[in-house]
C-alpha cells in the first residue's frame, strides 16, 4: 500500500503532493478540469520551436528525502576515511564508470544511461528545494512555477480519453502553479494486491459499490436537466459546455486502454517479480504501461532518502536494493518493448548529501553536489557528464543546475524550454527562465 511515511528532518509528511477529490465524479471537479483545461490549450499557444522531439513521454523517479548521491553514482574511494564511506565501487557495462556496490542490477544497465554528477544548487532544504528539482525553476515568492508533469500536460497533445499526468507515490511539494487546476495530477492510491496492483485513480476510478451503469444513469438525469434549463435559459453556452465535459468525463472512465494500463496481471508473473513486489516496484511497472498506453508524464516515488544517521545501514538493507531492482527493471523492459528511445526516465532527489560523515554515522543535507541518472529519450546511452571534486565538495566542470536538466528534457519533447506562457494575470512567463539545453546529453 501507498500509505503516509515519517516526516523528514524538516516536519513535512512524504505524501502524494498534489491532490483533485475523490468526489468529483459526482460534482463537476473532473468536467470542470476537462473544461479549464480546453480553455488553456486555447490560450497562448506557441510553436515549439521546430525541433523533431525524440521523447513522447517522461517517467520521473523521485527519491524524496535527498539521495546521498556520493555513496550511489559517484563514489570518492580514495578521499579520507570520514568521507569515502563504507560502500565500494564496482564495474559496469560502461569502461570507466564505477558505482556502488549495492547496485549491481543497474550495473549491467549502465550502458543505456547517462550518469549526470555535476548538478548542483543553492538550496538545502527539503520543500523549497522539491519546487526547483520539480519545476526547473528557482522557487520566488512572486510566482508558483508548475511542476514539469503540469506543464507537460499542458504543452503536449494528450491521447484521447487518456490522462496526461499522473502520480504515484511520496512527492509532497509543487503544484500546476500558473497554469490552474486543469494540470494537475491524476492521483493513484493503492498498493500492490488485487486486480491491477490494486490501483485505485482519483478522479478517473468508481468508489466501491457504484457502477459505470449507475454513473450513466446519473449522468442521463443529468442531461434532462441540462435541457430543461437550455430551454429556460437561450444563451446555454455554459450548459452546452458542461455538457461537452462530462462527455469528456466519462470517456476517460470508459476507456479501455486506461484501465488496461492499471491491470498488471496482464504482465507475466516473472515480470512484476523482475519490478519488484512492492509498492514502488508495481507503480514501475504500471508507469510503463502508463506511457505505452499515451500518458505523456508520470512520477513515481521511493522516499526515506533523509539519512542524517545509519546512512550506510540505511542504504544498504533497504533503499539502494530497492531501488536498484526496479530502476534497472524499468530501463530494461522499456528497451525490451521498444519504448525506451521515446520514453525518457530521471531518477533524482531534492539534494545530495555532505561528503562529512557525521557523528551519527549520517550525512547532512548538501545541495553544491548531486548527481541524477536519466535514460532514454533523445539522451546519450553510456555516458559521464562532468565530475566533482576529490572529496565530492562541488562539482569541476560541465556544471549544471535543475534548470538546465529541465530544459534539456523539455528539448528532447520537442518543446522549446524558453516558450512563453500567459498566466491569467496576463503575465508572459518563459518555462524555465534561467534554463539551458545541455547539448552534450543530446544522443
């Protein structure tokens, strides 16, 4: 199950972080989201700059808490004893690249991904630093930047009654910002038992006990109603849309590719074991499925990253195992599918960790040094980009910050990352402000 874990070191819970109520099938939430959205789309369209994307869709992997990146993609073997850690590096499938020894399965995989170690930013701090990993814009209190599955939601042609952004999991900060509700997440609950993993998506499942016949019942009555006010009222613009929407509504709720896509049982048993019989692992598998069936952006979540103490027990009995099965299994069954080239997957956190060992046998927060993997997409495969020092103080060369990766990514989707958006005070705003497109990332 998907349940509320402890909060981190700053109070906030690690929960689903953008949220669209459960009753709304029953009010106007989803039609009036359909119907915001439509009015969006028709606001400040721009081209996308002309270049052929090579993505289709993203899959973020969210490591909430702040991942010790220098005891995972690069490790300081030769630093001093309170800095390089308990953890040894291994070969991978790339000459050259080593990482640790807790990630063997994405080892072999490390031929189809790019390791990023020379990202960096301002700001140790768990919720405002979530906002710029996930918005790819420096946090300002003049202005809510939408997260990057929000604006990808909202510069992306969605499929036919097939959401365009959906979440599983822990990531607590960040919302469509600017754009309004329409972009929001889908959001799943659930867990890993039952019919399709147990999977349940607000505002596009039924609650227990009511059909898709009492729903069409319902919206027939509702039909009747809308005629007879169309008949009382002659300028029926807004009933005639309402209309429209809930049509939308239901298509969503009737279609079968979304709920093919939630159905894991239709995977070979050998295969939801390859991902990982756990939460996060099955939310990978459905998050293929998911991109398969069109849906353009969806985060998963893995969190606990927060390891002030027992960092090296922590990481090795349970989170580096965790996620070096279904990381792995995720880029190996997506090449295996041929998806990979259009699909990109980033695994990243908030911020890295210090290279000081503390007294707790824990590392603190440090945001002048990270690293991300990403695959996929437009990407380079088997590749390094740039490096930190001896101690994993600061990155040396190729520096980049998560305004840069955004914008990257946001190229190989075929969207011009310095695109204006209107907000609805009329303000133009670029997508990411300060972002630049790292040319040598791009296969």
């Amino acid at each position: 199950m998907f349940t509320p874990s402890q909060t981190d070191c700053e109070g906030f819970y690690r929960r689903d972080f953008l949220k669209i109520g459960a009753c709304g099938l029953f009010g106007l939430s989803l039609p009036q989201l359909l119907r915001l959205e439509s009015q969006a789309q028709a606001d400040g369209k721009k081209e996308s700059g002309g270049k052929a994307p090579k993505a289709r869709s993203v899959i973020l992997v969210w490591l909430g808490g702040g991942p010790a990146t220098i005891d995972m993609w690069d490790l300081k073997p030769e630093a001093p004893e309170g800095i390089r850690g308990e953890f040894k590096p291994i070969a991978t499938k790339v000459e050259g690249l080593k990482i640790c020894e807790h990630l063997p399965q994405m080892a072999a995989v490390a031929d189809k991904v790019t390791v990023v170690r020379s990202l960096y930013h301002s700001i140790p701090s768990h919720g405002v630093a979530t906002v710029w990993m996930t918005t790819g814009n420096k946090p300002t209190s003049a202005m809510q930047y939408p997260v990057m599955g929000s604006l990808a939601a909202r510069m992306l042609r969605p499929e036919p009654a097939i959401p365009p952004y959906v979440t599983f999991g822990e990531l607590r900060s960040g919302t469509s910002g600017y754009l309004g509700t329409a972009y929001n997440p889908f959001v799943v609950e659930g867990g890993t038992g039952g019919k399709g993993g147990g999977f349940r998506v607000r505002g596009i499942t039924l609650p227990n006990g009511f059909t898709l016949e009492e729903l069409e019942n319902r919206n027939r009555l509702l039909q009747k109603l809308d005629r007879h006010f169309e008949a009382i009222d002659k300028s029926a613009d807004l009933v005639g849309g309402m209309e429209t929407f809930h049509q939308q509504a239901l298509d969503i709720l009737r279609s079968d590719k979304t709920k093919k896509a939630f159905d894991l049982e239709q995977e070979p048993v050998s295969l939801r074991e390859r991902y990982g019989k756990n939460g996060f692992g099955q939310a990978a598998l459905a998050a293929c499925r998911l991109v398969e069936a069109g849906v353009r952006f969806v985060t998963i979540s893995l969190g606990g990253w927060d390891t002030h103490g027992k960092n090296f027990e922590t990481l090795s009995k349970r989170l580096l195992p965790q996620l070096d099965q279904t990381l792995s299994a995720l880029i190996e069954n997506l090449a295996d599918r041929g998806r990979l080239n259009e699909t990109l997957v980033y695994c990243a956190g908030e911020f890295g960790r210090t290279p000081k060992i503390n007294k707790n046998s824990g590392r603190d927060h440090w945001a002048r040094s990270m690293a991300a993997v990403l695959a996929g997409g437009g990407l380079k495969a088997g590749y390094v980009h740039g490096s930190t020092d001896g101690q994993g103080m600061g990155a040396t060369n190729e520096l980049c910050t998560p305004d840069d990766i955004s914008a990257t990514i946001f190229h190989c989707l075929g969207i011009n990352p310095h695109q204006e958006l209107i907000t609805p005070s009329a303000r133009p705003i670029q997508l990411f402000r300060e972002g630049k497109v790292i040319e040598k990332l791009l296969a």
